[in-house]
C-alpha cells in the first residue's frame, strides 16, 4: 500500500510540470491533414533552442495540391517578442513538400503559423509547439561518457583471464 502511495505521490507532483512533456528526439507532426481553403496540409517540427544563431528549429509543409509559396513563421507564446518567419523552400523541388528552418532562442512554447499561397489561393494553418533545448549529447561526449564502461570491462576481462591462469596452473 504504501508503494501505490509514492507512485501516486510522485506522478501527481510530474504532472503540474509542463516541461516534462518537452520534445527531445525525432520530428513530429503538429498539423495532420488539416483541410483549408481546398488544401490538404500538415505540418512537422523538430523544435530545438540554440543559443548561438544557429537555427535549429525545423519545420516540413506538406500541401495537396501543390503550392507555389509556403512561408513559416513562429512567435513565442509564453512572453513577448517578435514572429520570426522564413520561407520555406521545395524538398527536391516537390512542390508538395517544403521545408525550413527558424531560430528558436528560448525554451518555451510558440505559436506555428504556415502561410500557404498557390493555385486556390492563400491558406492559413496554426498551431504551437513546445521548443527545447537539444538533449542528445555530441559524439565527442558520448564516447566520453562510455569511456569508464570500457574501461571497467577491460580490467574485468583481464582478471578473469589471470584468474583463468592462475587455475590451470595450480591444476596442473
């Protein structure tokens, strides 16, 4: 009983925190076959915050029919600031498919807005994402970070091999 108690205990105290359902790994999609206007649209995101000016939030478009322009901007939800936007350009000159990629200088939640212009005219889709810090160490890191395993399996290894010595010594 007193088990159930803690588990309770601690998934009640996880759930007020909102970044615990924060973004760390593949894209995902936050517009799925949303029709608008006569198009067919959704919308993936890789939301990841850099610090630097590099821009790590990703963004994939896809529209059915195929647009001629498709322009993605953000703008943050949680406090103020600017909408930051780009055009987003064709994969391998599909122009059902586009992409683009906006900075995202905070941890936090933003509002998604794609704008999408071609032969129907121009369409709107909206929609937030929560932006996160990228949690996937670097190469260099993770061999740093697997370095001690390998070293406690290597002396390991080497004394049960002693110790494998040792014993067909004495037997013999």
């Amino acid at each position: 009983m007193k088990k159930w108690f803690v588990v309770i205990v601690v998934l009640a105290a996880g759930s007020r925190f909102e970044s615990l359902s924060a973004h760390s790994g593949p894209p995902f999609p936050i517009v799925s076959d949303q029709t608008v206007h006569g198009y067919k649209v959704s919308v993936w995101t890789d939301p990841d915050v850099t610090d630097d000016e590099t821009r790590a939030g990703r963004f994939w478009v896809t529209v059915d029919p195929a647009a001629t322009s498709v322009v993605v901007a953000v703008k943050p939800r949680d406090r103020s600031g600017d909408s930051k936007g780009a055009a987003a350009m064709p994969v391998n000159g599909d122009r059902q498919r586009y992409y683009t990629a906006l900075r995202l200088d905070h941890e936090g939640r933003y509002d998604v807005r794609a704008e999408i212009d071609g032969p129907r005219g121009l369409a709107i889709v909206t929609a937030y994402t929560d932006a996160t810090y990228d949690l996937r160490p670097r190469p260099a890191l993770t061999i740093l970070f697997v370095l001690p395993f390998l070293l406690v399996g290597f002396v390991w290894g080497k004394l049960l091999l002693k110790r494998r010595q040792v014993s067909s010594n004495r037997a013999s």
